[in-house]
C-alpha cells in the first residue's frame, strides 16, 4: 500500500493530506477535501446560455473598483453535491456502525452473529477507500469482532474507532456503555436530543 505524500508513479511529492490509491494515483475518496481542491485552470462550461461565476480575482477586483460580483465560495468548503471525502465517508460509517452496535440483541441468536460477523468482515473488503480498508484490515486481525451482545460489541466497536482516532491524532471516546449509548442511543440525559 502505498503511504499518504509520496507518487509512485513519477516520484515527486503529493501535496500534505493527498493519499494514493491502489492503481498509484491520487485517490478522491481517502483525501480529505480540503486537500484535494478542484483545480482552477479548467475552462469553465457555460449552460443554458449563462456564464459561469466569475472566480475569487475576478471578485477581487470588482470589488476594489466598486462594483458588485457574486460571493465566492469558501473553497474548503466541500460543496453539497460534491461526492463524499474520507472524513465524511468516515463519519457516515462510523455512526452506522456505532448505531448498529447499539440496537444489536443483549443475547443475539446464532443467525444474527454470524450476519453481524459478515457485516464487520466485509468492510475491508467493500470499503471504497483503500487505504482505510487496509488499516481495518489488520485491526481486525488483530482484534477479532466481539459479537456475543450489545454490550461487548459497542464496546470493541468504541475500541476500533479510538484506534483510529489515536493514529489521526484525535481525542478517545470513553467506551464506558453509559457513554456509548448516550452518544448513539439515548441521548443526553438533559433531554435536549
């Protein structure tokens, strides 16, 4: 697997945060967005007969001399219809998991193991970036699913993602099953959720 700043394929340097792919190029789905910015030098398409946008100097400059022209977007903003980034992607997935976890059976049946034993598996698998599915990967080897209830498993589940959080220098989640199912079931105690 190749590791996040270095090409493969010509040996300069990816700009800070750009994660290569399995085929050695820049993977959209493993870089977070602000790191990946749409580049400025494409031609811009004019549809139904209007013309695009005028871009950040051109709004500059119409500014400094009076007139108006429209607000820029913030550029690391990733725009709504945009696909996700990997920390969207990572979210999304992380509260499906999570949720799960937290309605999963005090005492599930065999049947209800083994699909969530399935479900947990094929993530390294399916998992569409490839640099986090190989870090899944090995922590799952190394930490094999406890699915034997909805305790243990949001448990190993809060211990999985605090792996995470450790290697991107984030701050841990206490797993306590208090804690867990406050953020993922319950809510709040104050009722504001």
């Amino acid at each position: 697997m190749p590791e996040p700043n270095s090409n493969a394929s010509d040996n300069k340097p990816l700009p800070p945060g750009m994660v290569l792919g399995p085929d050695g190029k820049p993977c959209k789905i493993c870089t977070a967005f602000r790191y990946w910015k749409p580049s400025n030098d494409k031609p811009k398409r004019v549809q139904d007969g209007k013309q695009p946008a005028p871009g950040i100097a051109a709004t500059m400059a119409a500014m400094a001399a009076g007139t108006s022209a429209a607000p820029q977007p913030d550029p690391d903003t990733r725009p709504d219809n945009c696909p996700p980034d990997v920390e969207q992607l990572g979210r999304a997935t992380w509260t499906f998991l999570h949720t799960t976890a937290a309605y999963y059976p005090e005492k599930p049946t065999p049947n209800q193991r083994a699909n969530m034993l399935t479900l947990l598996r094929s993530l390294p698998v399916l998992y569409p970036c490839s640099h986090c599915a190989s870090h899944l990967d090995t922590n799952l080897k190394e930490n094999p699913p406890d699915v034997s209830g909805r305790v243990a498993l949001s448990r190993w589940l809060c211990e999985r993602h605090n792996d995470v959080n450790v290697r991107l220098g984030k701050v841990k989640f206490n797993c306590s099953i208090e804690k867990t199912d406050e953020r993922w079931k319950d809510g709040p105690s104050d009722g504001s959720c």
